[in-house]
C-alpha cells in the first residue's frame, strides 16, 4: 500500500488505444511494450507509485467499458504489477469503477481511482454517476484489500448533485481510502482553495489529480498527501505524447528537496 506520510508521486501509466478502440492500430504488443517501459523509467526514476488508465481511448464510455477493454488493461496492470517493486493502481475511464475493482483484485493490484464514487455530474459523455454501493459490496464479495482513491469535483464535469464541494467530500470520506482534488481539467493547477476545504472537512488523505509542476509544487505541497501526475510527465506537456525523462527528473528532485526541508 501506499505511504501517503512519505506525500507520493503517483505516476499515471496512459496506455495507448487499447484493443476495440476506434484509436487502436491492430498492435496489442506495442500497448504491452510502451506500457511496461514507461513503468521501468518512472521506478528508475524515483516515483512512488503507477496507476494505469485507458487514457488514450476517448471518447469514453460514461459507465460500463466492454470486455476488451477490460482484457487490455487487466493484462497490461498484471504484467506491471510482476514486474513493479512499488504499488500499482488501476482507473477505468470514464467511470467504470467495477471493472477497476475487478482488475485490481484479480492482478494484485493496490488501489483503484473513482472520478464519480457518490452523487453524479454532467459531463462530455452526459449524466455520469456514481456507484459506490455497487463497487463496496464488490470489493468485500472479492475480498479484495484495494483501496479506493475517489475524486471530489472531478475534471472535465459539472456538479450535478453537490453544488458545494465541501458537501461531496463528507459524503465520499466514509466510502473511500483517499480524496483526489483536481484543476477543472487535465493538466491545470488544482485551486488551493480547494485543497483547504478537503483538509477541513475530511480526515482522508488529499491527493491533487492535476496540474502539479516542479514550478507550482511549493504552493501546494504542505496541503497534499500525494501527487497524480500525468500531463507534466510528456513531452511539452501534452497528456497525448510519449514520456519525458528530463521531465520526471526535474519534478522528482523538486519534490524530494521540499520532502526534506520537512524534516529540517
């Protein structure tokens, strides 16, 4: 599981189209190869944690992916689970929380990531909503140890139910093992107004989901557990182009030099 004492870097793994995707170019080995290189440079480089996504296969589904995509990322998660010495997660875009949990539990994997867990929100794919009732008694009927890390005022939505974010985090607290606070959409800076009120109203560990740069860290660093990064990893910054190891470099010793003043 994962430290949130040690405020981890949680490195998103963004597959490429994955098997059935409009995007997908016939390659399944090519996902297999990308997928686990980018694990080996992001443990090389000193992150604390990966959690893998089907980023690359928008337009999502809002719920329920179909079995192929399920197949794709459950295949790629196990083989970077075996080959990972650091927790491994797994999110199943938009929302199919489900199928996140049965991955995770049937890889091994450590935790899953939940853009609506409660409530719902009105989104590029319409009405998407949550279902925690159905993704708990999951988790317990496969006796599964995943955690959950659930967003609050997820990216790229609108709030459909809780107009006060403050009041979706109360909500979700009881149903999750972490709260992710995010910017309005991929790659922009997370409020940090929005960071002090999850830190009132829950005791949860806070992770921010977007926006986090080696330039921007310092402002937000006390107020976090943890960092999703994705979108800072590629190159020139674009959530859809290759990693950059200069990059990862740059943003892991921003991260460690403020780690250690903690402790000055």
């Amino acid at each position: 599981m994962i430290d949130f004492k040690k405020k981890p870097v949680i490195a998103c793994i963004h597959l490429l189209p994955t098997v059935g995707s409009h995007r997908y170019d016939g390659d399944v080995e090519q996902i297999y190869k990308t997928a686990l290189w980018e694990a080996r440079a992001f443990i090389d480089h000193g992150v604390d944690a990966l959690i893998v996504e089907n980023f690359r296969d928008g337009p999502f589904f809002p719920a329920e992916v179909p079995a192929e995509t399920i197949a794709t990322l459950a295949g790629v998660t196990r083989e970077i689970v075996r080959m990972a010495s650091i927790p491994v997660g797994v999110a199943v875009l938009r929302n199919d929380a489900e199928a996140a949990m049965a991955i995770a539990a049937s890889t091994n994997a450590s935790f899953i990531r939940v853009n609506v867990h409660v409530g719902a929100v009105l989104a590029a794919q319409g009405v998407v909503e949550g279902r925690s009732h159905a993704t708990l008694r999951l988790r317990t009927n496969l006796r599964a140890s995943v955690a959950i890390y659930a967003d609050a005022g997820v990216k790229h939505s609108n709030p459909w139910v809780y107009p006060k974010l403050s009041e979706e985090i109360r909500d979700l607290s009881p149903h999750s093992d972490a709260i992710i606070i995010s910017g309005a959409v991929t790659g922009l800076e997370t409020d940090t107004a929005d960071l002090r009120i999850a830190k009132e109203v829950t005791t949860k560990p806070i992770l921010i989901g977007s926006g986090t740069t080696p330039e921007n860290i310092d402002k937000v660093f006390d107020a976090a557990d943890g960092f999703i990064v994705g979108s800072y990893f590629k190159v020139d910054g674009i959530p859809t182009n290759p990693i950059d190891l200069d990059r990862i470099k740059v943003f892991m010793a921003a991260k460690k030099r403020l780690h250690a003043t903690e402790f000055v």
